[in-house]
C-alpha cells in the first residue's frame, strides 16, 4: 500500500512538474517568439459570418453576392451601401459600360486581381485606373477587381469575364498575401472573421504535374442554408481539402493541459509552412500551385493576342520590409518570373522613387490611399513606356 501510495504521489509530482514547466514554456513562447496557441473553432460559424450569410440568402446585398463559378463576384449594376463603389452592367468596377472591341485610337487595359486592383476604400475617381486615364488619355483601362479573390479567381475571372473585351494589356494583379489565399476552400477558415463567408474554386497539382480545377463546393445562395443550420457537418465537407482547415489548432477537452496545448503548438511548428524564413517556401504547395496559376494566366492573355505584365501590389507591411531590409517576401517570385522572361511591374519601386519622406501613413488606409494612387498611376504609366506599350 505505501509503494502504490508512493507511486501515485511521484506520478502526481512529474503531472505537476510537466504541467507547471509547459506553461511557462507557453508564456516564454508568447512573450518572445510570438508564437501562441489560439485554436479555432472550426465546427461553428462567427456570428459576423452568419449575419452576412443570412443578408446573401435574403438578398440583401447590393454589390457582392455569391458566384457559382468565382466563389463570389460583383452584381451587375451594383451599388455598395456606402455608395463608393459601383459595377456596371459587365461586373466591371465602372461608371459606364464597354463595348467588348476596344474604341478606335485607344489602348485597352484589363486589369484583374483582388481589392488592391478593385480599389478597396477610395471612390472611384480616385482609383489608380482612373488616375492612370489622366497621365495618359490614349488609354482606356478596366477594372476587374475583386476583393478578397485570391489568383486563382483572378484568372478564372478572366477566362469567364475578361477575356471576351479583347483587352490590348492584361495586368495580372498579385498582392504577396495571395499566396495563402490560393490554398483555401472556404474563407472563414482562412479569416475566421470574414465579411465574405463563402466558398470558392481552386487548383491542385495532379498527378501529371499539372493544374486541375475543383469547382465551387457551394454553387448557389440557396446551397448556404444547411450551413446555417448544420454548421458542424457541412464545415467538416469544406474542409477536407483547405489547407487552413487541416493545418489550425483544433479544440479539445483537454485544452485545459499546458502540457497539451504545448505538445499541440510543437506538432504544429514541424508543418511545413508557407512562408518559412520570412521568404516564400518553394517546396510548398501553395508556391507551386501559384506558379502554375501564373503560367496559365500568362500563357492564356498571349493566345488570346494580349500582353500579359504581372502587377505586384505590395501592401504597407511589405513595403516598411522593404525600406527598412531591401527585401522581399516574395523574392522567389521575382526571381521565377525572371527565369520565364514575364514582363513585371512591382510598385514597391513606385514607394521606393516617389516617397521620399517615407511617410507611408499617408498612402495606405489597408490599400492605397488618394494620395498613393497618383503617382502609382504615374509608375505604371513609366514601366508601361519603358516597355514600349503605349
């Protein structure tokens, strides 16, 4: 009896000493290397996600709704409920409408990508679409733009909507986080507090090395309802092929353990990551399927008799990196568009010739400011001239 007393009490001090040295690994984690263990749920939705998908289902919305081949898209003659943002009756982010050849005398540029092409946060005069008409009225220059599209939307939205105005320039939008976007499935497992909760298309590498297509889990508004209703169940379906689904902290009873939750943040630091060393990871799937992306969209503007130019879209954190380090997250990129000889334009030069005061508060309200937008159209009108374009 007092050796299995004995042992219960040494079997209680190695609990407590496991226990009491996992939390403090837990806070010397949190304090210096930042790292913390912050499950999601992934068995419900956010009441921000439900209320949005309630107003999607009673078509309350009056500037984005669910797409079945995009994920989501723009309505046609949509207005935003702040009024700064309109589509025309082709989805394009335009005032008027566009006859699908482009106007004798003039060059016709498509431009397509996410929130930072679509202009997020400034009216449209102010957009650096409508900036670029002012530096040069020779040009007639379209906007495309999503926000929250990841490239692969991008390049589907081009082949379903863009392609058929026979644009004389395509500019393939990229903003460097887009990389992540490109291995999701359903957007609040990416951002659990999305004001977009919905599902989308996205590629995979086959077993031939090649893109293939898996189309949209959730082909209409009506197909959201279940969700509502059996959150736990239909979560688990969009799930099985997300990366952020697979890959985030789950949560269990035995959350309450430091030693649990520290054994849980060990696993999950052996994942291969993204970006790993502050550059993206070749090896990963998510570069290689960006690439592939890249290569499709490019290839496919040239057999349609366009010049494809890639347009990075750098965002503020990129670009205190960069005045800060001279480099880039998404460096590998470059250096890839460089070995395929694609025409590039990375706007961290237009920061980098014209922000001489490096006062970036001034130019990014979360995308460009008004005051950024001028002189990026003046950049991309420099490059586009370099290149002989225009």
């Amino acid at each position: 009896m007092k050796q299995r007393i004995f042992g219960l009490i040494l079997i209680g001090l190695i609990y407590c000493f496991l226990e009491m040295s996992s939390l403090a690994s837990l806070q010397i984690l949190a304090k210096y290397k930042n790292v913390e263990y912050s499950p999601s749920i992934r068995h419900q939705l956010s009441s921000k996600s439900r209320h949005k998908l309630l107003s999607l289902i009673k078509n309350k919305t009056k500037y984005i709704t669910c797409s079945r081949e995009l994920g989501w898209s723009l309505i046609p003659g949509g207005t935003s409920d702040n009024k700064k943002y309109h589509a025309n009756n082709d989805t394009i982010r335009s005032d008027k409408e566009f006859t699908l050849e482009p106007p004798a005398k003039k060059i016709r540029i498509a431009t397509f990508g996410d929130s930072f092409v679509h202009g997020d946060n400034v009216i449209l005069e102010e957009t650096w679409q409508k900036k670029m008409l002012l530096e040069n009225e020779n040009l007639e220059v379209l906007n495309f733009g999503v926000g929250g599209y990841g490239l692969d939307q991008a390049y589907l939205r081009y082949l379903n909507d863009g392609a058929r105005f026979n644009p004389h320039i395509v500019f393939i939008g990229y903003m460097p986080e887009n990389i992540h976007r490109n291995v999701s499935v359903f957007r609040p497992f990416y951002i659990e507090d999305t004001s977009l909760p919905l599902s989308k298309p996205y590629f995979i590498i086959n077993k031939n090395n090649e893109l293939s297509l898996i189309p949209n889990p959730i082909q209409s508004i009506e197909e959201y309802r279940p969700l509502l209703k059996k959150p736990k169940q239909t979560l688990k379906k969009l799930g099985k092929n997300d990366f952020f689904y697979q890959t985030k902290y789950s949560q269990s009873i035995l959350d309450f353990s430091p030693f649990v939750r520290l054994f849980k943040i060990f696993i999950h630091q052996l994942q291969p990551k993204i970006i790993s060393n502050e550059y993206y990871n070749q090896k990963h799937d998510a570069y290689k399927i960006t690439t592939k992306i890249f290569d499709q969209f490019y290839q496919s503007a040239q057999k349609n008799k366009s010049t494809p130019i890639i347009l990075i879209t750098p965002t503020e954190n990129d670009v205190r990196r960069y005045k800060k380090t001279k480099t880039k997250m998404y460096q590998p990129l470059l250096d890839y568009f460089d070995e395929k000889n694609y025409q590039v334009i990375d706007l961290m030069g237009a920061f980098e010739k014209y922000d001489k005061n490096k006062r970036l508060y001034n130019y990014f309200i979360n995308h460009y400011s008004p005051k950024a937008t001028p002189f990026i159209a003046k950049y991309i009108i420099e490059e586009l001239e370099k290149k002989n374009l225009i």
